[in-house]
C-alpha cells in the first residue's frame, strides 16, 4: 500500500512538473512542441507484398504481427504527404519523432532510426523511443493510437486517422490554419 502510495505520488509530481513547464514556456512565449508518432503517422504500414516476402525470407508464420519481422522497417514507405507535412510544421514549431518499439522485434529499434535519418535526416536526433509516450513533455502530440502512454500525454492528442485528422491535409489545416 506504501509503495503503491508512493508511486502514484511520483507519477502525479512528474506530471504537475510537465505542465509547469509548459506554462512557462507557453509565458515566454516560446514555439510549441509538437512529437509525431512514426508507425501509422509519418510510416505506413507495409503493402502484404513486401509483409509477405519478409515472412518467407525470415521463415516467420503468418501469426506474427508485421511489426515483429526482422528489418520490416528497413521496407516501409512513408505515408502520403508526411515528410513534407513534417517539414513544413518544423518551421513554424519545435518538432519531435517519438515511437514505441515492439518488444518482439529487436531490430527495430535500429531500423528506426535508419528509417529516420534516410526520411528526416534532420530529425534524427529529434528521435525518442519509448513505450511510455506520456512521460514526454511536449504541447501536442500526433499519434494515431492511445496506446504507450498517448492516453496519459499532459498536452493535446490529435488523434491521426481518426475523425477530425483522417491525414495529414487536415492536420496542417488545425496547425497552420494560415495555409487555408
């Protein structure tokens, strides 16, 4: 019960701390911090040829998630408009990627970068992997899931994929509605 007391305190002064620092960002009237989900947001999911030439090349069954192939990241396109939609908000806010890795797959946490550094190269250092999402300070995240911490994030979830942000056209419509 101790313990259990004294985590929850943890977890409530790490967050009263988050917004701490978001209202004084938000006074000195600092750029807003925007972290984009990779999976499902700037990568798209693999066509079923490339899954399945992966599956055959591996020897994996057809009972193992995408996400779980050795090197599948190394494969993946990005989503319509992404990259270009990722730049064009780095100009105006302080960007981020933030991704959770599948436990499952050792090589994606490598992959993932080098998804990244051949995509965003400038964004590579602007890369978080973590399977705790709200721990991470930021004003706004673009996630298409509320999974790995998406549902405890102190700042505003747009939830891509999802009504009102089917893609990234609206997403650059609610963020640089100057664009209109």
């Amino acid at each position: 019960m101790e313990t259990e007391l004294k985590r929850m305190m943890d977890e409530l002064e790490g967050k009263v701390r988050r917004l701490e620092i978001g209202v004084s960002r938000f006074v000195r009237g600092q750029e807003m911090t925007i972290l984009v989900d990779l999976d499902g947001v700037l990568v798209a999911p693999p066509t079923p040829e490339i899954e399945r030439g992966i599956r055959i090349a591996v020897g994996a069954s057809s009972d193992t998630h995408w996400s779980d192939l050795p090197n599948v990241f190394l494969y993946l396109k990005p989503m319509d408009g992404a990259i270009e939609s990722y730049r064009l908000l780095a100009t105006k806010y302080d960007m981020h990627i933030v991704s959770t890795a599948p436990w499952g797959n050792d090589s994606a946490w490598t992959d993932k970068l080098k998804w990244v550094k051949r995509h965003i190269p400038e964004a590579a250092k602007r890369l978080t992997l973590t399977h705790r999402k709200g721990d991470l300070i930021g004003d706004c995240i673009i996630d298409d899931r509320k999974k790995n911490g998406v549902e405890s994030f102190m700042g505003r979830h747009i939830h891509f994929g999802h009504e009102p942000f089917f893609g990234w056209k609206e997403v650059l419509e609610e963020l640089m509605p100057s664009r209109r």
